[in-house]
C-alpha cells in the first residue's frame, strides 16, 4: 500500500463508471509495477460488450500483461479470430493471442 501512495498510483478513479475501465485501470498499474503474474477474470462477456473486450486485449497487449478469462456461463459467448477459445471439463475458458 506504502509502495502505491508513494507513486501516486491510483487503482480506483471514482470518475471511471465502465468495468472495463477500471480493469483498464488495473491492467495499467500492473504494467506500471512490471506485474508478471497473469490477471484472472470471469464472466468477461457478462460486463464487458466485444468492442471493450478488443479495447482490453489491446491494453493487455501495450502493457505486456497475461490475462485468462475464465467463462462459467454456458456455450462461447466470444467470437472472434484474436481470442483462442478452450473449453476445460465443459467451462469455456478465453486466452488472448
């Protein structure tokens, strides 16, 4: 907590309302902190519409931060040829290319 105040790092900015901007938000700071441990969400497609999913790939991307999206949902609610989609004892799980 010590190391974030003193670089005026700022996870939560109160006037960002969208959830993918506030995972924006975090994807950042990992950057900023050189994070190499990989970011896990789930449910992407229940917060997130694909145009935010390509916007957050493309962050992902510039940052250089690993991300794998876990659906719990049923079926594959992603398409599109950036995401390769694999399906683990039935869940749908999303990795960025």
């Amino acid at each position: 907590e010590r190391l974030l105040k003193s670089q005026k790092i700022e996870l939560d900015n109160p006037h960002e309302n969208r959830i993918s901007g506030k995972i924006e938000n975090v994807i950042h700071t990992m950057g900023m902190l050189n994070e190499k441990r990989y970011l896990i969400l789930t449910n992407l497609p229940l917060y997130c519409d694909m145009s935010e999913l390509n916007l957050l790939h493309q962050c992902l991307l510039a940052e250089g931060i690993n991300l794998i999206s876990l659906n719990l949902l049923r079926g594959n609610t992603i398409t599109d040829e950036k995401f390769k989609v694999s399906h683990i004892d039935q869940d749908f799980v999303l990795f960025t290319q």
